[in-house]
C-alpha cells in the first residue's frame, strides 16, 4: 500500500487569518517502508512573515522572496501525491492549509477521508502523556537529534519513521515464505553396493561369574521384607 507521509510550514494558525503554507515536505512509503522517493518545496506567502512563525521553522521572507507561488507548484505537488492516503501528525492543520491553497489556485480540495492523523492514533495507543512529535520520537527511540528547528521535510521524515511505529513496527505484514522442500531421489541398489563391506561379528554373551552369584545372593539375604517375597506364590 503506497502512502504519503508529509508535513507543512506555514507564517500562521490559520488561512481564515490570512496565513499561508510557504513549505511542504512529503515522504512516499509502500507498506509501511520507506521507498527514498520525497518531494519538498519552498513557496512564496504573497504576504510577510511574522515573527514568531521565523522563530519557529527559520523561514524569512527573504529567503523566500525567489521562491515560486503555491499555484507554480501545485501540479508537481499533486502529481506526486497520486490517489495515496496522506500521513501527517495533527492532520487537520496540514490539510486545512494544503486544501486552501488548492482551492486558491483552482484545484479541487483533497477528499478528508484520504487523511490520516498521527496525533489522533497516538492519543489513542498513549492516552495522558505527551503528543508532540519531539515527545512521541523520544518515547520510540527515533533520533532527532539533527532536529534544531522545523523543518517539513525533516518532520515528514521523523514522522515517517513515527508512523511505522504507531501502527506496530516494520514487521507488520511481513510474511516468510516457505521453503520447498528438497526431494533428492536415490538409487538404493546403487547405495548399498557403494556401502563399505562390514564383517559381521558373533553376538556376545555376558554371563555372571559364579563369585558374582554367590555375592548377588548374599545381598538379596540381607534385604527386610522385599516387594517380591512378598507377592511370591505360596508353596
């Protein structure tokens, strides 16, 4: 099953505000591996960028004034999502920013039931703790230590690998195929005639001396009440 796992960068909470997605980054995976296919891009938000968005991904307007509009890319973008269901932890932000962008360059929105919420599974596998992507990478172990500010291609490759283990690790769906057995056919005839000649040898016969007799029944007089004495027929 081929899906897109991927994460957006944006100057705000909301487009309702007037906020914009300025980069996206998305991962392909094929039943739960990652294939080494992505797509990232930078966009220009028409629009300044606060300062606490900077803060945030270390996006500046500056860095984005050559970068091209939403609409310049979006053919690229769709191309590559296909029809895949598409990953993202808190989905509901990526996809409302995504789908407003569409919609302002006149695409068609992508069907929410194509969206899966990473934060909504965590919730439901770790109720009460911790549900950020920092929090859910310490608790499996996934290094992040290259993270020193948001980045979606970055996230969408830590939430790739998140992903994985939230819905139960790389071995899900992996099968072993049986071995067919080996059949080797043999010529009996041609194995017995290869087979060294053995010499055979007289059976051996092991007799009690008449010293060991004669100490086996000094024992048995020295044993109290014996299990055969006992049921011995009378007379």
């Amino acid at each position: 099953m081929r899906e897109i796992v991927f994460d957006t960068e944006t100057t705000g909470l909301s487009p309702a505000d007037g906020h914009r997605l300025v980069e996206i980054g998305c991962v392909e995976i094929i039943n739960r591996v990652e294939t080494g296919r992505s797509f990232h891009a930078y966009f220009h938000p028409e629009r300044d960028m606060p300062v606490e968005a900077e803060r945030v991904h270390g996006l500046s307007l500056a860095f984005l004034s050559d970068k091209p509009r939403f609409g310049e890319g979006a053919a690229a973008l769709l191309d590559f999502l296909g029809e895949a269901p598409l990953v993202a932890h808190n989905a509901s932000f990526d996809f409302g920013f995504l789908n407003w962008e569409l919609n302002a360059c006149g695409h068609p929105p992508i069907a929410m039931h194509r969206m899966v919420d990473t934060l909504a599974i965590a919730r439901a596998r770790h109720p009460g703790a911790k549900h950020s992507l920092d929090a859910l990478c310490t608790r499996y172990g996934i290094d992040r230590s290259h993270r020193v500010k948001h980045g979606a291609l970055l996230d969408a490759q830590l939430l790739a690998q998140l992903y994985v283990e939230l819905m139960g690790g790389r071995q899900i769906g992996l099968g072993l195929a049986e071995a067919a057995p080996i059949l080797v056919e043999t010529d009996e005839a041609a194995v017995l005639a290869a087979a060294p000649a053995r010499e055979a040898r007289p059976p051996r016969r092991f007799q009690p001396s008449a010293d060991e007799m004669e100490r086996h029944r000094a024992f048995v007089a020295t044993l109290s009440n014996p299990v055969w004495a006992r049921y011995a027929p009378a007379g």
